[in-house]
C-alpha cells in the first residue's frame, strides 16, 4: 500500500517509520529532518528499535493509498488542500483537538478520525524516539459504520501496529480531548513533565478541565461521564509522567500552541459556563503572544 504521512513530526515519522516496514511511506515534513531522513533514512530508538528508508520530501507526492495526517492542528487547512493533490483514496487525522475531520473533509473523502497513544519524540533530523508502545484506533468521526475504516486498520496492522476500528470514535474523540484540556496546557503553563500533575494544585486544576469538558461533550450529545474524563486524565499522566506534552514543547520553543482546538474548542462549544478552560485559553493564548 502507498502511504503518505503528512506531517513528519515526532508522531507522524514514528508512525511513518513504523509503517514503512510493511508499506511504501512517503514522509512530508520539513528540512532538515526530511532531508536527513532521504539520506540516511529514519533511525527509530526506545522502545523499539529499527532504521527504517520511508521516502521523505517537503511535498506531496502524485498518490496515495492512505493519508495519514499528523500535523499540528493549526495547519489542518493546509494539510486538506495539499493532500488533495495526492487524491488519497481514504484520509485518517491522527490529530490532537477538535475539529480535524470537518475541515480535511471539505477536501477529501472518505475521512476517518482517530486516535493514537504512542508516545514520540523527535530528538534530532533523523532521529526518532520511541516512549512507549501505543495503539490506534480508527472510525467514521460521527460514530457508525465505515468499510474504510476497516482497511485502513488492516493496512496499520500489516505493518505490526495494534489497531481497532470503533463505532464510538465522537466518545473517543472528547474523551482525548477532555485528557489534552488537562493535561495540556497545565504542563505549559507550569513548564513541567506530565507526572508533575500526579498530585498538588494542578492536579485540581487539570482534573476540572477534564470534567467540565466531559459536560460539554453531553451538551454535544456525546456521551461521557465526568468520572471516565478524569479516569481517563489518571491513566495517561501515570503512562506519561516523564514526557513532557506537545504543548509544554511548544511554549518552551516559542512556537504556536494547539490551544485553539484543545482548550478554545472547549469554550466555542459550551452552553454552559466552563472557567477553567476559559482561563487557560486566555493564559496560554498570553504566553504564546509574549513569545
Ligand atoms: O499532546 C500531548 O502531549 C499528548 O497528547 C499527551 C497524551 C497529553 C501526552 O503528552
């Protein structure tokens, strides 16, 4: 199968490179870890380890069989119509925040939505990590049957990675969502690892983030208990306490923050109140205009 993974991040080459061993992968991303990667190919390390020769390229290349798309959910417009170039014959967001699928789909179809909980991190052009062992699981982003989803798993699979299709993906979605409006922006905030959280203050703070995101997924007819967010927000800081989140990353590097798919999306979609989340919009939005 030609797989085209947009966004050769640290997930996006992880995923990518994971692909490869089964698949013909193109990598598109951004010099110098594109070029590093067509020279002397994708050296995966951690918790497995493998080199693996995924072509790697700043642009699309002319098809593909499945698109994968990892980029930061800011540049979700421009992944749509890029990739439709490609005309990719089923388009997958692997994506953290709300609202991926709507806008790839103005594009492209079939698009999937789904999740991903393998920990990456690129350490240098050329290099990535491997935190952890994750599994994706895939499904049309309103809920119900798709036969893409089915071969887009089966494609993920082949190439050794733990895949499930889900007929419950909205539920999945928030349910990531609710851990990210925890997690996320706290970590930024604070400037510490995800298992800084564990206990004390921000604890508080990231567990109500988590719980008044699962009352606005209910607002959204999504079905997930406040309890389920919070659970959910225990098990990835105790599976990521030494990570530091995408976002703490961000800040750290002066770079451009998620925050309006994670926390602003929380907001734009509340019909009730939602402080937490609101104040932590409003003090990463400050810290990421700071610079
Ligand atoms: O954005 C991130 O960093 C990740 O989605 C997560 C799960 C919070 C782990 O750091």
């Amino acid at each position: 199968m030609d797989i085209v993974v947009f966004g050769a991040g640290s997930l996006g080459s992880l995923v990518g490179g994971l692909c490869a061993r089964e698949h013909r992968v193109t990598l598109v991303g951004r010099d110098p870890h594109v070029a590093a990667v067509r020279e002397s190919g994708l050296a995966v390390e951690g918790t497995v380890e493998f080199t693996a020769h995924p072509d790697a390229r700043t642009t699309v290349p002319d098809r593909a069989d499945l698109a994968l798309v990892t980029v930061k959910s800011f540049d979700t417009p421009e992944a749509g119509r890029t990739l439709a170039d490609c005309k990719p014959s089923i388009t997958c967001s692997l994506q953290n925040g709300l609202g991926n699928e709507d806008t790839l789909d103005t594009h492209l179809d079939p698009v999937l939505a789904g999740t991903c909980t393998y920990g990456a991190r690129l350490l240098e052009p050329g290099r990535v990590a491997c935190m952890g062992l994750g599994e994706v699981a895939l499904g049309a982003p309103d809920g119900g049957h798709l036969a893409a989803a089915e071969r887009a798993a089966a494609a993920l699979r082949a190439a050794g990675i733990e895949t499930s299709v889900t007929r419950e993906m909205p539920e999945r979605l928030w349910r990531k969502l609710a851990v990210n409006a925890g997690i996320n922006p706290t970590t930024a905030l604070a400037g510490v690892s995800n298992g800084v959280l564990a206990d004390g203050p921000l604890y508080e703070i990231a567990s109500e983030a988590a719980r008044e995101t699962a009352r606005v997924a209910r607002e959204q007819d999504v079905d997930l208990a406040e309890r389920e967010a919070v659970a959910a927000l225990d098990s990835v800081i105790a599976a990521t306490a030494d990570n530091t989140s995408s976002m703490a990353e961000d800040i750290q590097n002066g770079r451009r923050t998620e925050i309006d798919a994670i926390n602003g999306a929380v907001v734009e979609r509340a019909e009730s109140s939602v402080p937490v989340n609101r104040t932590l919009a409003a003090l990463v939005r400050a810290r990421e205009h700071a610079g």
